[in-house]
C-alpha cells in the first residue's frame, strides 16, 4: 500500500507557455517576432489565487489572456480541469469557455453603454446555453445580481447609471453567469478609489469561498497582492522568474528582480484591508 500523498488536478496549468507576435515591416525596418512569454510554467488548485506580477510590459496581461482563451498561444500546453487546449483551434467550444471567464481592469468600457444590465448578464447563456429558457435566464440573472450586492431594479438599468465600482460588480455577475471554474481578473480594482476597491476585494474573496473559485490575479499593486493572493508569479521581459507562496516572496524574496519590484513599489493598507475584512465577516457572523 503507498504511502504517498494523493494530488488534485490543478485547474489550470501552463507548461512551457509561449507567445510570438508579428511586428510588420515597413520603409524603414524589417518585419520581426517579437517573443512576449519564453516558456512560462505555473498552475493553480482549486480555490486557489495566483498573483501574477510585473512592470509594464512584462508578459503579465499577455499571459492573462492566454489563460482567459482570448488568445492561442504560440507554444507549449494549457490545461484547464486536465483538459488539455487545442491551441490550434481558432477559438474552444462552449464548454471549455464556459470554464473560464475573465473580468477586465476597465469597468466604464468593459460593458456594453447599449445594453441593459440584465441583458449583459443573460447574454453569455443565451450564446452558450441556448436550451436554458427566457425566464431561467432572468431567474439566474437577477440572482447573480444579488450575489454582487445589487437589487432587483437594477436589471432595467443602463450601465451609465452607475458607480465604477458597481459596473464592476456588474462585470464580475456577468463573468459568473456560465459557473465557471476560474476567473481571470487582469488589474480588476486599479480603475477605483480605494474605499470601493476594498468593497469589491471584500466581494471578490466572499464569491470564491462561496463558490470555490479559483482566481488568476493580474495586479501592478503589491497591497493588493499582498491581501488576496495564495501564491505570486512574478514576470520580467516574458520569463516567470520567481514564484512561490505570498509569505515567503514578501518575507524574503529571492530574484533580484523581485526585490527591485517589491523595493520600487510600497506596499500599504493591507492590515486595514484586512481589518476592514475581519469586520465585516463578524457582522455577517452576528447577524
């Protein structure tokens, strides 16, 4: 009889991941491929966050929407649940979209100004559940909508009739709608004040304990990594060249990279995110 450990699949893993993009010439210079991602490797558990980390232009947001199923890698292995991704195809079919949905970093242009809320959320069944009928769709849809902490009347409303941080919890319904098993969420609290990104990393950490999300965080905010995730990949010139837990990266970490990024960037408000959290999850307690 083994002794060993019994392993879960992870529900996304990258192997060797990597991204070419054709720059096309002209009068004055030749056409080239310029490499955004040299052979990533990462994966995450269920229920798990991924900090994915960098200064700008360093693969982060490439990556994301590799992961996300936007775009097909140039090479190497994706697997969501086990399943490996046809890189070659032009786009997966429904059921492995449905596995994996993403919330963008700009709430203001991220929803369509024409549509109405209800609308935007029933959207994704009607395209990938077309046997689920009109009134399940607004059942699900308007229960979605209280899951984010909106009300019922809000379903007939345009997105410009609301805040950046509701559009976003909008967004976040929306990306939940099909139950998928991972959300990737590329920089989802930069375009807010504080006080709402707090809110809405409140919202964020409630649904993944209430439907065991699995999260890929893209952030160029270390306090917010530093609140959210369970483990940190950070990324330079298209190369992971550190990841590991969230406490031992802050605590000591080990690329030189990573210490010019962590020493460049400050790191506040964690302890009040987190006191703001403890707070709030007392009151519910209470109540």
């Amino acid at each position: 009889m083994s002794g060993s450990t019994p392993t879960t699949t992870p529900v996304v893993e990258g192997r060797a991941i990597v991204q070419d993009y054709h720059v096309p010439g002209s009068m004055f210079a030749r056409a080239k491929t310029v490499r955004a991602l040299k052979g990533v490797d990462f994966k995450v558990e269920k229920g798990k966050t991924l900090a994915i980390v960098g200064e700008s232009g360093s693969g982060k947001s490439t990556l994301a929407r590799v992961i996300a199923l936007i775009d097909a890698p140039s090479g190497g292995e994706l697997l969501i649940d086990g399943e490996k991704v046809d890189i070659s195809a032009r786009r997966p079919g429904p059921a492995m979209r449905s596995k994996v949905q993403m919330v963008f970093q700009n709430p203001y242009g991220s929803l369509n100004p024409r549509q109405k809320v209800g609308d935007v959320l029933m959207e994704p069944l009607i395209i990938n559940k077309p046997e689920i009928t009109a009134s399940e769709r607004r059942e699900r849809a308007e229960a979605m909508l209280a899951k984010v902490g909106l009300m019922p009347e809000h379903f007939n409303r345009y997105p410009h009739m609301f805040s950046g941080g509701q559009r976003q919890r909008i967004a976040i319904a929306r990306a939940l709608m099909l139950n998928p098993s991972l959300l990737v969420l590329d920089e989802p609290v930069s375009a807010l004040d504080l006080s709402v990104q707090a809110q809405v990393l409140n919202l964020l950490a409630d649904l993944q304990d209430e439907f065991a999300l699995t999260y890929v965080f893209v952030s160029h905010d270390l306090s917010v990594v530093r609140y959210i995730a369970d483990d940190v990949m950070v990324i330079s010139k298209g190369e992971a060249v550190e990841i590991g837990t969230r406490e031992a990266l802050f605590a000591d970490p080990q690329h030189a990279y990573t210490r010019q990024l962590f020493a460049a960037t400050p790191v506040t408000d964690v302890e009040a995110i987190r006191a703001r959290v403890a707070k709030r999850k007392a009151a519910k307690a209470l109540a």
